[in-house]
C-alpha cells in the first residue's frame, strides 16, 4: 500500500483545523463536537485534543457503504446521539465526503434538532466525486479520486488502525 498522507502531515493539518475552529467561535461559546462513528473516531479523537476545555462532544453511528468500495446512496443510522442539539454549536466530524449523499443526510436530520449553528468539518474530501453540493467548512486535505485507507477509514473494517491514509492497492 502506498502512503498518501503521512502521520506528521496528518498531526500538523489537524491542529491547524483545530485552531481555526476556536478562533471562529466567540471565546464564550461552547462547542459540541459530533463524531460520526466508526470512520471519523481516530480524527474526532486528534482534533478534541488539539482544543480547548469548552469543546463536548457526542458520538452517532451511520452505515452508508456495503462491504466494498461504493456507495449505495442507502443512509442507515446505527446508533443516534445520547444528548439533545437544542441551542448549541455543533460540528459534525467526519472521515471523508466523497459522494456528499452522507453528510447531506446528516446535515438535514441533526438541523431539524435545533440546533444554533451547524458545521462541519472532515479530514478529506474527494470533489470530484461529489453528487450533491454539501457545505463542508473545515477539510484537512483535498484528494483525487483514489480509494483510501488508515486513520479510522477502512476497507471492509481493516486498515482504521494505521497512523497514515493509504492508497488501497490491489
Ligand atoms: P459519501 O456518502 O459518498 O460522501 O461517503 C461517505 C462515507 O463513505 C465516508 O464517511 C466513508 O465511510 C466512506 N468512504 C468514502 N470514500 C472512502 C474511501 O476512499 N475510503 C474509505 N471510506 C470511504
Ligand atoms: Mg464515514
């Protein structure tokens, strides 16, 4: 497998995110982080950690691909958020946006919470991959249109544990 992004480029790019994010936030305001499991867990995981003390954060779990490479379009949510949005800034973290048909989905169900602003932020997005225009506001890397693995992105749930994003090869 051929490295597309190491782990020191990873660490670095991440904590840039992080310090854009609490620069755009007013210093009074919390800020809740929703992960979106299982991909997003290791950035979720670096970017809390590269922040301040106001940062909470909540975890849901959605299905959008099979075992392969594809999308489906098909959204599933495995497992929803234990606390309410109401009244709060959120950001959805995820792994990647590629299609878009994902984070749209999320995007309209956790708006429809009440929350007070929706963000979000994702380690990498593939544009030339996208079928629907979704807002992304904090993306870590732009890629080219190549299946990739490591940093809690998987292939057939393998591969989440490496420290770096790879090229899945044959
Ligand atoms: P979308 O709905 O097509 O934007 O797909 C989003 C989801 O598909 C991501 O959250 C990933 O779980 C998965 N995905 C998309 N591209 C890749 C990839 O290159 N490697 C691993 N998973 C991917
Ligand atoms: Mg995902």
């Amino acid at each position: 497998m051929e490295t597309l992004i190491t782990a020191d480029q990873i660490h670095q790019r991440v904590g840039e995110l992080a310090d854009e994010i609490e620069r755009d936030y007013p210093a009074d305001d919390e800020i809740h982080l929703v992960g979106v499991l299982k991909g997003g867990f290791v950035f979720m995981a670096d970017l809390v950690r590269a922040m301040s003390a106001r940062v909470t954060m909540d975890f849901m779990a959605v299905s959008s691909y099979g075992k392969g490479t594809k999308s489906s379009g098909q959204v599933r949510v495995l497992k929803d958020l234990d606390s309410s949005l109401e009244g709060r800034n959120i950001i959805i973290v995820e792994d990647i946006v590629d299609t878009g048909l994902t984070l749209n989905y999320l995007q309209d169900i956790l708006r429809a919470r009440a929350p007070k602003t929706v963000r979000t932020a994702c380690l990498l997005s593939k544009p030339s991959r996208r079928q629907v225009d979704v807002q992304v506001d904090y993306i870590g890397f732009t890629i080219d249109d190549q299946f990739v693995v490591g940093y809690g992105l998987d292939y057939a749930e393998k591969y989440r544990n490496l420290p770096y994003i790879a090229v899945l090869g044959e």
